[in-house]
C-alpha cells in the first residue's frame, strides 16, 4: 500500500506554523508497511481541498489529512469530502454525546455547534478523539476510487498523534495483515553520539522489518525500537530480544523501558522505597517541584519546595551559613550542599535536591559562566545519618532553556542516587 499526507491550513502556507504533523504521519505509516509518497499543504479553501483530494485519491490506496475538520468557517475540510464523494452527513450520537457530557463536567454549558461537531460522513469509521472536539473518520472511497481509503484527522498535533497511534495504525495494521510492536527505552545523561556508538553493532545487525529510532526528549534521548511482521509472537519477540540487547549496551543511561518521563521514574522509585522529597531551589524557580508535582499520586512522596533566590532567603530559609556565601559565592557546591541538608533538617523528608546557578543572559563570570548549575542531594539514610553530595553541570542555552535544562539535571542526580539504594521494606 501507498499513502500521501494532505495537510490543510493557510498559517502553513504562509510559514505562520510548521508543518510537524507530516513527518509524525510519514514515520508511523511507514512502521505499518505502508510507505508515503507525497507530503502536500493545501490552503483552506473548499475547492482546491476537493481538487487536491481527488487528485490523490487517483494515484494512492491511502490519503491521510490534517486540519480543516472544526465547526469554524475556515474548517472546510468535511465539506470538500463531501462534495467529492457525494456522501452526507450524519449525526455520530455517541460523539455527541461524550462532548457534551464533557462540556457538562467541566461545568460548562454545551453549545450549539457541538451538534454540527459531531456531524460524520455517512459510512464512515469513527476515530473518538480522547483529547478534542473534532472526530476522526476513516473512509472507504470504493464507489468513486476503488479500493482505496481516506484519513480525515485533527489538525492540532495531540489530538491527531493519538488518533495515528490508537486508531490509525491498529486499523490499516489490521487491513494489511501487518503486526506492528513498539519499544521504548527512556535515556539521561547522555547523547545521541554516545548511544549510537555504544549500540552501533546492534544497529547494524538488526533484523528485517526491525528499526531503531533516535527521540530527543526533555531529559535525554528516547530510543525507539519498532518490529513489524505477520506473526504477532514472532515480532514480540523478536522486538524484546533487541531491546533487551540494546538497554544492556546502554544500562547506565536508562531510567526506564517504556514511554514515561524523567519525573515519572523517579516518583516510582520515590514511591516503591516509601522515601518522601523536598526540594530548595534558587536558579530554577521552583521547575524541580513543579516537575515532581506534575506526576499523579506525588503527594505519597513530595512534602515542600523552597524557592530561595536572595542570599537573604537562602540563610533565614534553609540555614545556609554567611560566611559560606562570602567565602565561595551563591554558585558553589558548598552553598548548594548546605541549601540540600538545611532542607532535609526542615522538611524531615528523607532526601532533597537543591539548585543554585546562573541562568543568563547576565551575571556570568570567567569562571562561573552562564549556564553553570550547581546541584546538592542530601539523604537522610535509615539510621539517621545525613549523606550529602554535589556535583557542578554547564550547560548551553537561554534562559529558559538553561532552567529546563537545570532541572533536568537536579533530576537526574535523584534519580542516580536512588538507583544505587536498595528498596526499603
């Protein structure tokens, strides 16, 4: 099977946005067996959608499209299809239905153009949407293209990404007697050159119908392992032996084999230990907190988070000493280890992080440039006894990206120091 990607929408066109949609599509497809020919945008223009639909439709089995599918008037997407295949529209209940019953539990009144949302083309698949308005629809187009099918998805990437991967890909994986199985193996602290090294062998020798994709996430490289094939246990299990292969190759570098975040792995093992958090942040503004409370369930762990910016706060808050701020200066593992065990004596949680840095664009020095972090993680062990240690990152970036960056790293440094502690009973 042969496929195109029609993405609609004019702030495309004008470079307003970039078109990030395609090449999500392209790379999903292709791990169905089915290859993508051509990428198109297309304006919002009701005949040049039709135009550019039929045209498609002619030479491809599959035409997978983006945006235009709202109850707006630019959203002229339904129309064209409308017109092309000669079909109606009808109203899907259930769609309805979940929209409004959405709407009534946020405690909004559902509006009129809820009903026209969930207007269909008559025949079609319905793909719910689990984090929009506008359905998906997978079209059989026989009566004018023979054999040949038509994708009407979401513009907006989230909604569009989960239609792809939980409606999508199931069903033509289904249509072309293609099993496919996804791996994800979850990196810190390192990059894409080093990984690739590392597994380089495992890369060159891997199976037909096996890839190994490269994923920069927040907190590293996400490593993507995808086998595909006709016998379900045979692809299983030819996916699991590579990826047991490749997180051997990289072990001191991953924090988890399957899709989760940084902050999450470390709330698990913060959870499985029965240890609780606290936090005493200058340079990140309270991101390591806020990071950590992102995760569901982090009240079983996170106790506090200090945002202590001012070397005032600093010593009246945590009880950072003076004569420590004077002799080595606000950026120093000294002060970042006191920031960490003044934290710990008063929370009372069982460990704690501390950043003190320089973010930019100001106030770097020859020797402590912008983008230095340094980084304290105090524990308090079983009897008692307070461990603390520090360690000094550079980073490169903006402002912003030199905070995210920061506490990528305080995250990293927890997660470290619980992966060496044995789990408590």
């Amino acid at each position: 099977m042969n496929a195109e990607i029609i993405s609609i929408g004019d702030e495309l066109l004008i470079g307003q946005r970039l078109n990030t949609n395609a090449p999500f599509i392209a790379s999903e497809m292709a791990m169905a067996g089915i290859g993508v020919g051509r990428i198109i945008v297309c304006a919002d223009e009701e005949k040049a959608i039709e135009e550019q639909l039929a045209e498609s439709l002619e030479r491809s089995d599959v035409v997978l499209v983006t945006g235009g599918l709202g109850p707006t008037r630019d959203d002229r997407t339904k129309q064209a299809v409308k017109n092309l295949l000669r079909s109606d529209f009808v109203l899907d209940e259930g769609v309805y239905a979940r929209t409004v019953e959405r709407y009534r539990k946020n405690g909004r009144q559902p509006a009129p153009y809820l009903r026209e949302n969930a207007m269909v083309l008559e025949g079609s698949r319905v793909i719910d949407n689990e984090k929009g308005l506008a359905p998906g629809m997978i079209i059989r187009c026989d009566e004018a293209y023979p054999d040949t099918w038509l994708v009407l998805m979401p513009g907006v990437p989230r909604e569009m990404e989960e239609m792809i991967q939980n409606g999508v890909i199931p069903f033509f994986s289904a249509v072309s007697g293609n099993v496919i199985v996804h791996a994800h193996i979850r990196t810190t602290g390192t990059g894409e050159t080093v990984l690739s090294e590392l597994i380089r062998p495992i890369e060159d020798a891997l199976p037909k119908g096996t890839s190994l994709a490269y994923l920069p996430h927040t907190a590293g490289v996400a490593l993507r392992v995808s086998s595909s094939g006709s016998d379900r246990e045979a692809v299983e299990e030819e996916n699991r032996a590579i990826v047991d292969a490749v997180s051997e190759k990289v072990r001191e570098f991953v924090y988890a084999e399957e899709d989760i975040t940084l902050e999450e792995s470390v709330g698990r093992m913060l959870a499985a230990r029965g240890m609780t958090i606290a936090c005493a942040e200058s340079c990140t503004g309270g991101l390591v907190a806020s990071r950590l409370t992102d995760v569901s369930g982090s009240s079983r762990y996170f106790l506090q988070g200090f945002v202590v910016y001012s070397n005032a706060s600093k010593e009246k808050a945590l009880g950072v000493r003076s004569s420590t701020l004077v002799s080595h200066g606000a950026v120093s593992e000294q002060v970042a280890g006191e920031m960490a065990e003044g934290c710990l004596h008063v929370t009372g949680a069982d460990i704690t992080v501390s950043s003190t840095g320089i973010a930019g664009p100001l106030g770097g020095t020859e020797t402590k440039p912008v983008g230095t972090v340094c980084l304290g993680v105090a524990l308090r062990s079983e009897n008692g006894m307070v461990v603390c240690k520090t360690e000094t990152v550079h980073t490169r970036g903006d402002r912003l990206r030199n905070k995210i960056r920061f506490s990528e790293a305080a995250l990293r440094m927890v997660w470290k120091t619980l992966r060496d502690l044995p789990e408590r009973g």
